[in-house]
C-alpha cells in the first residue's frame, strides 16, 4: 500500500500565476520551484492510494453544489510574527473561498485546522526578515481578479513538489 500527500486548491490562472511564483523565487523562496501559485483550499493529507478515488467522488459532489464566483488578489499582509510568511490577500471572493473550503473540508471529513481558515496567496515564506520585508513591499500593489469555475486536487511528489491531478468544476 502507499500512501499518497495531497493538497486541493484554487490555481491562480496565467499570467498571474506565473507572474506571483517567479515573484516569489526573487525573493529567494525555494519553494517556489515546486510550488504553483495557489490559494489553499485542503491544506496536506495523507492518505492510501486506494482512498483516492473516494476522496476525488467527495470532492467532485461537493464542488456541484458550490456556484463559481469572482476572486480578486490585492495588496499584501504577513502572518508574522506567529509564522514568516508574506502574502498577496483574497479582496474579493474571500467568503466565497471560505465556504467552498468548509465544504471540501466537510465532504472528506477533514480534522479540525489547526489555524483558522484564512485564503491567501503566498509569495515568501522562511525567510529572513529583509526578504519577507522586500516582497511585502514590492507586492503591495499587486491586483489582478479571475473568475473561479474549478480547484484541483494536487498530489506531492517528493522531486517534482506539487502538481495537479485532477480538476474539479464549480457549479455555474
């Protein structure tokens, strides 16, 4: 039996996406190679590769009952100094997300978060105070808005990080 990582999550679509996560590799942040731009919708599970069907049927019946919406990405804040992380927040679309999230999280019976349910972007994380500092600063500006009609289910892959297997439509 093996056991499988995954993460479900909001893409944020082209240019953007790119646009964000080559941002985020300026700022000196590795993880930017194996980590798409996102706003995270399931944080990491694990679970038995047998399970994985079971979990893309909850995800794939709970998305068809979540209508699509507008997000917009605005500005940035820190969760610091309880994590260094610096993020591009959801302006728009923010409740929205919450409620799809409750319901993915409903839907595989996910245990209780061990932080409350905050959607962002994240752009620098574990890195010294002057780098979290100069993304916060250079993307403080930063706006861009998208229509969300999907979210993926993204399986972990120890070389290659984070990578979307299967993708799920959001009611019309």
């Amino acid at each position: 039996m093996t056991r499988l990582t995954f993460g479900v999550s909001i893409a944020v679509p082209e240019p953007h996406g790119t646009l964000l996560r080559e941002m985020r590799a300026s700022f000196g942040d590795q993880l930017a190679e194996t980590i798409p731009s996102h706003v995270t919708l399931l944080p990491p599970h694990e679970i038995d590769d047998h399970e994985l069907d079971e979990v893309c049927a909850r995800l794939d019946k709970a998305a068809s009952i979540v209508p699509s919406f507008r997000m917009r990405l605005r500005g940035t804040d820190t969760f610091r100094p309880v994590s260094p992380v610096v993020y591009v927040t959801v302006n728009a679309g923010y409740v929205a997300t919450e409620v799809l999230a409750g319901q993915l999280r409903q839907a595989i019976r996910a245990p209780r978060a061990e932080f409350p349910f905050h959607p962002h972007v994240t752009v620098a994380h574990h890195l010294d105070d002057a780098s979290l500092d100069r993304a916060n600063d250079t993307l403080c500006d930063y706006e861009c808005e998208f229509r969300v009609n999907e979210f993926a289910l993204y399986l972990h892959d120890p070389r290659a990080g984070w990578e979307p297997q299967r993708w799920f439509g959001l009611a019309p």
